[in-house]
C-alpha cells in the first residue's frame, strides 16, 4: 500500500497536453487545481524549456509557487519566475558535440536567457523543414550562428542541447555519442514520435535527467521518494518514473515503453487525449482525503 502523494511530477507533451494541441484540457486543470488544494505539490516535468513551458500553466488558477522542471532537468524554476535549480553543459562540450552530431540532423542549443538568443541554431531551413511547428512557435527566440561552434566559446554554456532527425538518424546518432570521447562528459536522452518519424536526442549535463531533478526537488521539500508519483510518455520520463515511488505511464505511450511498466510494475492510465492526468490525479486527491479520515 503506498503512501499519501504529496509530491507529482507530470510531462507536458503526450501527457498533460492532448495531441496536437497547446492547451490543458479543463477536465485536467481543474485536477491539477484540485490537486494543489489538497496538499499536493504538483510540479512540471518537460523537455521544453521554461519559456515555453510557464504561458501555457498562466491564467489558470495554478499557485505561483508551483514547481517547473525544464529542459529535461536542467533549469528548475517556479511558475512565476523564482530560480531553485540549474545545471549547464560546458561550452567547450557543445563545440565538440556540434562536429560529431551534425552530419545527423539539426543541432540547437538552448542558454538560460529569456528572448533572442536563448536558441542558437546554425540552419534555419533545415530546422523549419523538420520541426516546423516549433521553429515557428520559438522563432523570437532564434539565432543562427553559422558555424554553431561561434556561439559556444569558453564561458557562455548552454543548458541544453538537441539533434533532432527521423528515428533512424537520432538512434545512430545516440551510438555514435556513447562510443565518443563525450559521453563521459554529455547526457542523451532520446523523445521519440513514431507517428511523425520524427526523434529528438536532448543533449545535458552529465547525470541531468528529470529524474535527478526530482529527487532534488523533492529533498528540497523534505518529501520521501514514496511519497512522490511521476506521470510520463516517453523515453526522457523514464529515470523520473523508475526514481518515483509510485509510476505512471500513460496508455498512449510506445510499445516498448509499455512493455517496460509491465516489466517495472508501474500503473497505466488512459491516454492524453482521454484526460489521463486528471484520471491518475483525481485518485491521489481521493487518498490523500481517506487518509485523513
């Protein structure tokens, strides 16, 4: 029998957010309202970054304080601004990175600044050929530096990066990484969207991932690994979900990711687009209030 939930991590694509769609459906924010009123600490855990993360939880009800884990661990910030964590990738890392990954697909890099050059990339065609929707959405954000190597000199180290291709390239490009000079010195962490054979290989710190997040996040709130539940999709919420004491992955998720909860003994809920979170969310809220009683 688990204990009370006190603390949630939750993805955003796939899993908070319906398919194809920018905005929280209100079955699922009025959960995470109802969540936060009965004790729980409910946090965001995504590959995107803060600032594109923070406008789409703006305007809903949802306390200031409310935990974002961005960038796939990297930066841990509170909805309305207040830094609690960061890791960032050394600079002379990323220049490295850039000659080995680039014949793979379309490397960006992502600094902890807000506005115009918080995303470097090096090809502006080749980015919109292959993530348009995020290049447009983004594009205020973007600078092209070309070579990419021009805005990574000593000094100025990115959070982040990412080498974004078909599934077949970013699987190569993963291998090619962890029999490099820099996998000792570099994260990867693959998303993977079957439908659109489209893949991202995020590109962090050594030992960043959400899950090395969370636990920080939650040894700062003093909450026990027990009494934490992440909700997931991909492959970039698995070290989250095996940290966590109680798993969700959602219904919607790959095969193979499937397979694995079978395998880890981690719950299933229904799919993003049948309100999932709010499903797994309002069971939480349910035994957090038989407990008491």
């Amino acid at each position: 029998m688990h204990p009370p939930v006190r603390l949630v991590a939750i993805d955003m694509d796939g899993t908070l957010l319906p398919t194809f769609s920018q905005t929280i459906s209100p079955r699922n924010v009025q959960a995470l309202r109802a969540a936060q009123r009965s004790g729980i600490t409910v946090a965001i855990a995504t590959g995107r970054r803060t600032a594109y993360t923070a406008p789409l939880l703006e305007g809903l009800g949802l306390q200031a304080d409310m935990p974002l884990i961005t960038s796939n661990g990297a930066v841990t910030r509170t909805l309305d601004g207040s830094p609690l964590d960061r890791s960032q990738l050394e600079a002379r890392v990323a220049r490295g990175l850039c000659g080995l990954l680039r014949p793979f697909g379309t490397l960006v890099f992502t600094f902890d600044q807000v506005g115009h050059g918080e995303l470097v990339l090096e090809d502006f065609e080749q980015a919109h050929q292959r993530i348009a929707l995020w290049v447009e959405a983004n594009r205020d954000a973007i600078d092209i530096v070309k070579p990419l190597e021009n805005a990574l000199e000593d000094g100025n180290d990115p959070i982040q990066g990412m080498v974004t291709g078909s599934l077949d390239k970013m699987r190569l490009a993963e291998q090619a990484l962890k029999s490099s000079e820099w996998s000792s010195f570099c994260e990867a962490v693959r998303t993977e969207y079957p439908a659109r054979d489209l893949s991202i290989l995020d590109l962090l710190p050594p030992g960043v991932s959400k899950g090395w997040a969370l636990q920080r996040l939650a040894a700062r709130l003093g909450i026990d690994r027990k009494e934490t539940m992440a909700i997931g999709d991909n492959w970039n919420d698995v070290d989250m979900l095996e940290w966590a004491g109680q798993a969700v992955l959602m219904s919607n998720a790959a095969h193979d990711l499937r397979t694995l909860a079978k395998s880890r003994g981690w719950k299933q809920t229904p799919p993003n687009d049948q309100d999932g979170v709010a499903v797994t969310l309002e069971m939480a809220v349910a035994g957090r209030t038989s407990a008491k009683v």
